[in-house]
C-alpha cells in the first residue's frame, strides 16, 4: 500500500510537488493561492485549451496532465473540474501516472466515481474524495480547500465524512492541545476513493499516533465497517468518534449525496451501537470531541 | 430522486418487466374513470415516497362503487409519516402462489452492486433471516449469476428462468438509469411459475441528472426545493417552527440534532452550501420568510471557504428589506468572525459566543 504520509511529505528537503487540475476556474484560483500561501509546492497547472500560459505570472499551465507530470515529475494531483468533466480528467491524471488524486467536485455521478476507484486500482493509485475538503499535514502541506485557521501540528489523525465539522472539531482539538499529524477528508458522497477502513490503514502505523477522531454522519455503514475493523484488529490506541445527523429525518438526503437514511441502512443509532461495542466513545456535540480524547488517554 | 412506486412501475414496463395492470390518478373525477377501466375489485394504492404505508392504511381493497367514494377521498387526504400522499394508483388485484423479494442496491463499503434476494416477500427487508447476497461489480447481473442466486433462494425448476430474466431485466434497468436502489418487493410466483411485480421503488442518483432529462418528469420537487436547488443550496423542510441555516450539511446536521436534543424543533435544514454568496443567502433568507411557522432563526456558521461577513452582509440587506422580522440567533465562527459580529452588533440579531448558548436562546423564545 502507498504510504501516504510519505507521499506528502516526499523524501528529503524538497517539497511534494502538485498539480492542480481545473487552475483557471474562479474556485481553483482561489484555493491554489491559498495552498501557494501554506507553503504547498505547487508546481503545475492543467486547463485544457490554456496550455502554454501562466497562472499568477510562475506556474505553467498545460493542456493535458501527461504534460505536466513530464515537466514535473509531480505524482500528485488536486481536481477542480466540474462534476460533468469529473470521470474525463480523474483518467487522465490516472493514465499519466499520477499516485495521489484529491477529487474536489462535489456533485459526481456515482457510476463515474465508481469506474475512477477500478482504474485507480489498476494503476495503483489513491483516489480521495470525491466531494472532499481535501488531505493535510498541518504546518507542512495542504492539499484541499480547508481554510488553514483550525489545523495545529500534533498527534492526531482526524478522519472525517464532513469539511465544516472537520474544521469545527479540529478547531475545538487545537484549541485543547490535541494538534493533527494529518486530517483527511472522506468525502460526503455515497462511493469514497478512499474509506475510512482505507483512511484508517493509512494513519495507523504512524509512529507518533496519539490517537484517532472520527467524524461520521447518517448514510451508508462505513462507521459500523470502521468499527468492526478496530474490534478485528484489537487496535489500542484512543479513538473517539461523533456522528452528525442523529436527528435527520429517514429517506432525506441531508445536503450530502451520501447522507440518507434507508430503512435501517446509515441510521445513527446502527453507527452509534457499533462504535460503543468497539469501546469507541461517541461524542453528543462536537465540543465534547477533545474531553473524551483525553478521557480516552487517561484511561490508557 | 426517490420514484413513486406507479413511476418506477412505468420503468418496469418499458424494460418488459411484469407488472399488474394498474392507473395512476391525482384527483377522484379522473380516479373514477380509472375505475371503470380497471373494473371491480381493485386495491386503492397512496403513492407516497416512504415506506410502510400498508400499516398506515395507505393500500385498501375496494370492491364497489361505494367504497370507492369513501376511500379514495380517504387516500388521497392521507399523510404517511410526515409525507403527504402525491398521487393514487387503482392497481388489478393479482392471484399468486408465493410472495418473494428482489433488489439491487448500491454497496456503499463494497463499492459495488450487490442483489439481495430472498424467498421471504412482502414484508420489510431488514426483518427477513434468510438473504441472499451476491455482489456483482458495476451491476450487471450475468444469466450465470441470476440463476446461482435463484437456485440459493430455492426457487423451483419452472420459476428460475424467469426469475433469471427478470433479475437480468432489473439490473440493466439499475445502470442504465444509474439507481441507487431498485427493489421489488414484493415479486410474486403465479400458478404457472411466471413472476410479477407488485410493488416497485427506486432510487435513483440525483447526480447523474443531468444524463437522464427522461427522468425529469418524476422529479418531485416543492416550490422552496426548486429555489433553494436553483440558488445552490440545499434545503430539507422539516414540521418545527426554528428555521436552521449554516455552511455545510455536517455543521447543519449537527445543529439540527443539539438543538432537537434541547427541545427545539426545526422547520428546515437549510446548508447555504461552499459557493454561497451575499446574494445566495439573500434568497435563503426570503424562502425562509415565506414559510409557514416559523417562529425563529437559528444560525451555526463556522467561516473558511465562505467567510461569515458574506452571511452578516446578507442579513442586513435583509433587515432593510423588512425580508426578516422574526427573531435571529445567530453563533459565528472562523473567517471574519470578529467583522461579521462587528457587522451584526446593531441589528437584531443575538449573537452568541458558543452554540450551545444560541440553541438555548432559541428554544426559550419560541417557548415563551
């Protein structure tokens, strides 16, 4: 499996360098200045029919990633594309060799999503999102359209379904001591390129891992996996989770693609018993997120 | 978007597969001719989109004139679980050996399709012991396949080949129309082996809409639903009388459930969505003034991509257009925090430093 804090953080004093799919739109420009001004190293840009101009008068823009990544040797990408173009681009960054793809767009047919995680596969290639705020390691890298206020270098991995509760409760984690070694988005479509059991084998061989936070909500079983994971595993680091939506009405898409109750099928309560029986705490509201991590670390 | 059960019926059609011969009808002048054509008896059928309307009394027989008069204005006038009924299908009444129950479903940890089957029909899936399982990739269900899960559920020889079919037929149909869900439930076996679909629901992925304008005519949608789609935020109306706006659906959902926690109850969920713009909560702003009970505002922002000034401005705009007069709670937090609060000092909205604080603010005015 790819490491990913190892594909962020690259070898040596060079940093990763990135590329950005979709620089030209308003919201690419807008998030690429920002990532710029985080200290990412973006390297490259891609919008077709713009190829050979420059974005803020210093980084190239190309027709097609395949260019980009043989002027750059770039392996990682972030996707600003509209929904409808989302299934063309995520093959061409696959294609030309791209190993990290952070897929932005929310809005993506299933069915596409669906087909971009078989090729990922083929080519061995990670797919976070789509619909994600994107992947960081505070302080160091930020691949996404998190705003940079909440994050503070630490411990704890955050693994998280929403971006505004990502941001809340990472918010709520600095601000009691519990800085992120990285925080990574799910992403809130039904199909994630990246699960939380897949989010979960990434962090959890990281050395200084203090503990782990899970932010989930109503709709599908990915927590109820997550937590038979952790039970299977016999994992013993401290995790906490919280799951928005307990109140949501059933058969209603709650804003997210993903957030739907069916039946039984993504309910909280099915989350909340699952995590209990994992001897995961679940928080009521997101600011009891740090009291019972540190709860959780007394305890150990 | 979820069909009602005599549109996913039409599907069922068009991809061959059976279903009882049966009309659809939205008023009782047209329901009567309906019921000439179909002719007595028949079962009365509420087309709502939620489950378990056969418990509510939203599915009667009808065996005359009479009880026509009497049930169809019934029917109609019903609301099953919060969802008023949208339209009544007079559906032929079937004579069956065995009822069984067939779906295709999107796993979402899987990834992938997956059929579930059992010889058990009728009755709520999560209930049935004896499911089949079988995943099938990008969801085609191959004759190999269809046949191994006939055979698991214990279908006899005649039935197999046409539960092959149709599984085949319903599969083609999950794809082509890029459903989350189909289900027949239940799928009954005639005298002679053959099958029928008595009931039919899908769900179908509003993403992909935009490849099927075929669709658009079941798209059922309120008028707040359609504007609130229109302005680029999504918007879930809701029987409580506290409206809740923030950024993002998690953020939202989460108000939401503090605040019912609290004793509030909310009147929508309204996620102003990641491009919102002064003029975007504007227009949430003035749905919201056009709903009916709404007795306060409760708003939860944490600012990063949207900043909360965008949001402050929208509200005073709204001030001096009289859009708002009800009363406004208000938490705000992250980008241009500070500003917007500056913004909002004077106006009417009661700001509060945590949300806890703003949800208790809420509940006791709508209490008092």
């Amino acid at each position: 499996m790819t490491d990913i804090f190892e594909l962020l953080k690259g070898k040596g004093s060079e940093k990763q360098p990135v590329i950005v799919q979709g620089i030209t739109g308003k919201f690419g420009t807008r998030h690429t200045k920002l990532m710029m001004e985080y200290g990412t190293n973006i390297v490259a840009g891609v919008t077709p029919g713009k190829g050979g101009q420059k974005f803020e008068n210093s980084v190239p823009i190309y027709e097609t990633v395949k260019e980009a990544v043989d002027a750059t040797g770039a392996k990682i990408s972030i996707m600003f594309v509209p929904a409808k173009f989302f299934l063309g681009a995520a093959k061409d960054a696959l294609e030309a060799g791209i190993k990290l793809l952070i897929a932005i767009p929310e809005h993506v047919p299933v069915q596409d999503a669906m087909k971009t995680i078989e090729l990922a596969k083929e080519k061995g290639a990670i797919m976070i999102g789509p619909n994600t705020p994107g992947v960081m390691i505070p302080d160091l890298i930020k691949i996404g359209i998190m705003p940079a206020s909440p994050f503070k270098f630490g411990n704890v991995a955050v693994l998280s379904k929403s971006g505004t509760l990502l941001y809340e409760i990472s918010n709520n984690l600095s601000t009691s001591g519990f800085g992120q070694c990285i925080t990574l988005g799910i992403g809130g479509d039904p199909i994630n390129g990246t699960r939380l059991i897949d989010a979960f084998d990434m962090v959890k061989d990281y050395p200084d891992l203090d503990g782990i936070v899970v932010v989930g909500e109503i709709g599908g079983d990915a927590e109820e996996v997550f937590a038979q994971k952790i039970i299977d595993e016999n994992f013993k680091k401290p995790i906490v989770a919280y799951v928005a939506g307990r109140k949501a009405p059933k058969e209603k898409r709650m804003g997210h693609a993903g957030a739907i109750v069916m039946g039984n099928y993504g309910s909280a309560e099915s989350k909340i018993e699952m995590f209990t029986k994992a001897n995961i705490p679940v928080a009521k509201r997101p600011v009891e997120v740090p009291i019972l991590l540190a709860g959780k670390m007394e305890k150990k | 978007m979820r069909l009602l059960e005599y549109q996913a019926k039409e599907l069922f059609k068009e991809y061959d597969i059976r279903v009882p011969e049966s009309i659809a009808s939205k008023d009782i002048e047209s329901g009567r001719k309906d019921a000439e054509k179909i002719g007595y008896p028949f079962v009365i059928k509420a087309q709502v989109p939620v489950g378990g309307r056969g418990k509510a009394g939203g599915i009667q027989k009808c065996h005359n004139e009479d009880e026509f008069e009497l049930k169809y204005p019934e029917i109609l006038n019903m609301t099953i679980k919060g969802e008023k009924t949208r339209a009544i299908l007079l559906e032929k009444m079937t004579e069956y050996e065995k009822e069984i129950y067939l779906s295709l479903f999107l796993n979402r940890s899987k990834r992938c399709y997956t059929v579930i089957s059992s010889a058990e029909g009728g009755v709520e899936i999560e209930s049935v012991k004896d499911q089949v399982i079988q995943e099938v990739g990008l969801g085609e269900v191959t004759e190999k396949v269809a046949k191994e899960v006939a055979q698991k559920i214990g279908l006899t020889e005649n039935s197999i080949p046409h539960f092959v079919d149709i599984l085949q037929k319903l599969s083609k149909l999950t794809v082509e129309k890029e459903a989350e869900l189909t289900e027949i439930n239940p799928l009954v076996i005639l005298k002679d082996g053959s099958m029928m679909a008595l009931d039919g629901k899908m769900m179908t992925d509003d993403n992909s809409n935009f490849r099927h304008k075929e669709l658009a005519k079941y798209q059922e949608k309120t008028e707040l639903e359609k504007k609130a789609e229109e302005s680029g935020f999504s918007l879930v109306e809701l029987d409580g009388n506290i409206a809740v706006i923030g950024n993002g659906a998690g953020l939202v959902m989460s108000t939401l459930d503090m605040l019912t926690d609290n004793g509030g109850k909310a009147a929508c969920f309204l996620d102003v969505g990641g491009t919102a713009t002064t003029e975007s909560v504007y227009e949430a702003l003035t749905l919201i003034s056009k709903m009916k009970d709404v007795k306060a505002v409760l708003v939860n922002l944490y600012g990063g991509i949207v900043k909360t000034s965008i949001v402050a401005s929208a509200f005073l705009k709204a001030y001096d257009d009289k859009i708002i007069v009800l009363p406004v709670f208000a938490r705000l937090m992250g980008a241009e925090s500070e500003k917007s609060k500056e913004m909002l000092k004077d106006s009417e909205t009661k700001l509060s430093p945590s949300i806890e604080e703003a949800i208790n603010n809420v509940v006791m005015e709508v209490n008092k």
